[in-house]
C-alpha cells in the first residue's frame, strides 16, 4: 500500500510547487510584462493573427467532438478501441470539458479584459465576477490545447517533449498574434495540462480497475 502511495504524495508536491511557481510568474507577467510584450509586437500582431485564421476555438473544438464520435462509432461497429484510440478519445473529452469551465467560469471570475480591449481603453485589470467568456484570462486556447496535450502525455511519455514543443509553439503564436497577454498564456496551460494529467490518471485508475 506504502509503494502505491508514495509516488502519488510525490506526484501532488511536484504539482503544489508548479502551481506555486505558475501564480508567481502569472502575477509578475501581468504587472511588469504583459502590456510591454503587446506594445513592442502590435505593429506586427495584424499579419501574425492572419496565420491563425481558422484555427479559432470554435474549430478546434468541432474538430475534437468530430474526431470523438468517430471513436464512438469504431467502438461501436468493432466493439472496441486501440489503446491509442481510448487515449485519443480521453483526451477530447477532457479538452472540451475543460474549455467549457475556462469559459464559463474562470474567465467570467477574473473578468480581465482581452488585448483588443485593452488597446481600445479598457484597464489591464481584474474585474472579479464581471467577465464574460470573451475574457482573456486565462487563455481558452491553451486551456483546449493543455488538457488534450496533457492526457497523451500522461498515457505515453515519449509524447512529453512533442507536445510542449507545440505547446510552446501555439502560445508563441497567441502573444505574437495579440489574442492574449503572456500571463493569460501562462494560467492556461496549467489548468489545461493540470486537467489533462488528472483525466489521464483517472483513465489509468479505470482501466486497471476493470484488468482487476
């Protein structure tokens, strides 16, 4: 039962101290770097955000709940699924539940207003309990991404070092492309990689639970 535990215990600090030292670096990103990086690339944002065409939330997430259904339905007409299709399908799941509650309730929580909006006037500030799913912290984007990203990683390791590169890479592009402020990025890769570990962990759980 000790040898069970212990890596578990191990798991929840690395993870307290992430957590720890990503609300530090959000905090000082949104004081002393977030309106300086989106100053020093507006002049450029307008070509950078025409590579992001079709590439919106909306896509996205059509694309993932497409994908989730065709899983559906091969486990339906085979009557089961490759390991990699069950991780593939868990991960879909958990990018568009996490999504929903970033929209539906993080962001309307911190209710801090997006780029476009701070340019047009608006203060680089927290409106607690005053924001829509239109808000900019933390970002939507890399919420979806982590979580799918963050449940492939749990289920296949060699996956670690793929996915933070096109982890890194979509929130270079986000910044650079004025959809949102280096700490938006920050928390939202770690609530979508936070939720795509955990839902990896609990597909884990189950299917040892089941060869038991």
């Amino acid at each position: 039962m000790l040898a069970m535990t212990e890596p578990r215990v191990k798991a929840a600090r690395i993870w307290f101290a992430v957590m720890l030292a990503t609300a530090i670096l959000v905090a000082f990103a949104f004081k002393h770097v977030d309106l300086q990086v989106m100053a020093a690339l507006t002049p450029f944002s307008p070509r950078i955000a025409r590579l992001g065409d079709g590439l919106g939330s909306v896509v996205i997430l059509s694309l993932e709940a497409t994908v989730f259904l065709v899983l559906v339905i091969a486990r339906m007409l085979r009557g089961t699924l490759s390991p990699l299709g069950k991780a593939v399908a868990a991960a879909c799941v958990s990018s568009i539940c996490v999504y929903a509650v970033n929209a539906s309730v993080l962001k309307v929580l911190f209710g801090v207003p997006a780029p476009w909006q701070v340019l047009a006037g608006l203060p680089h500030s927290a409106h607690f309990l005053q924001g829509t799913a239109d808000s900019s912290f933390p970002s939507g984007h890399m919420a979806l991404a982590g979580a799918f990203a963050g449940v492939l990683m749990r289920h296949y390791p060699k996956s670690i070092l793929p996915f933070a590169a096109a982890l890194a890479l979509a929130a270079g592009l986000l910044i650079a492309g004025g959809w949102h402020f280096v700490s938006d990025i920050l928390a939202g890769t770690f609530v979508g990689v936070s939720a795509g570990l955990l839902a990896g962990e609990v597909w884990f759980a189950h299917e040892r639970s089941r060869a038991s």
